[in-house]
C-alpha cells in the first residue's frame, strides 16, 4: 500500500488505465460529493464481501486492478490482506483532493455535475 498526495494521484489516474478510485466511504456521503469517476464501494459492505465468505458477491474486481481508495483508509488494508496486489491510499482524502483544486462531482438536477475549487 502507498499513501498518495492528491496531485501524485491524479497523475497516476491520468496515467494507469486499469486504475479503479474507489470511495469507501457510506453512500450518503458519496453521493454528496466524491471524485470524478470514482466508484462508491463503503467500508461497511466491502469487509464482509471479501472477509466473510472470500467471495466477490458484490466486489468483482480481478485482483491484480490497481486501485485508488479514500474515505476510510483501512480499507486499503483489507484489500491487501484480501490479495490485491496494487492498492494506494488518498492521503488527506477527498478534503485533500478539494484542496488541491481537483475535479471532483457533486448532485445536480439531472446527475451529477463536476466541479473544481
């Protein structure tokens, strides 16, 4: 697991074309804003798809996928005692990212919208 800064993440998904960004934190927060193109996946939900039954009931993502998360950072580790193999943490998290002047997505009338700072 490598902790990222929002500028070095944002390289690497502009760069890596199988990288997934997941938001693990709870759908309501996701839904109030998250990153560009991020997938929600909570904390809550991810642990006992890969923990209680070491099945992909909802989580089907090949393992060797890099991936991007933030929201709740043990969620890297679940991911790497689960065998993911590329996993990177947000550093500073979505607050970070906003920081940074990144894109990121928030609710509009007919979607979502993305915005900058």
């Amino acid at each position: 697991m490598r902790e990222l800064s929002p500028e070095d993440a944002a390289a690497i998904i502009n760069r890596v074309q199988r990288l997934e960004v997941w938001d693990t934190r709870t759908r309501t927060r996701w839904t109030e804003s998250h990153i560009a193109g991020s997938r929600c996946v909570p904390l809550e939900e991810l642990v006992p798809n890969l923990e209680g039954c070491g099945c992909f009931a909802k989580v089907s993502t090949p393992r060797d996928t890099p991936i991007l998360v933030y929201g709740e950072p043990e969620a890297a580790e679940v991911l790497e005692r689960n065998g993911f193999s590329e996993v990177y943490v947000l550093a500073g998290g979505l607050a970070a990212w906003r920081g940074a002047g990144l894109p990121y997505s928030v609710p509009y009338a007919t979607g979502y919208v993305t915005r900058t700072d």
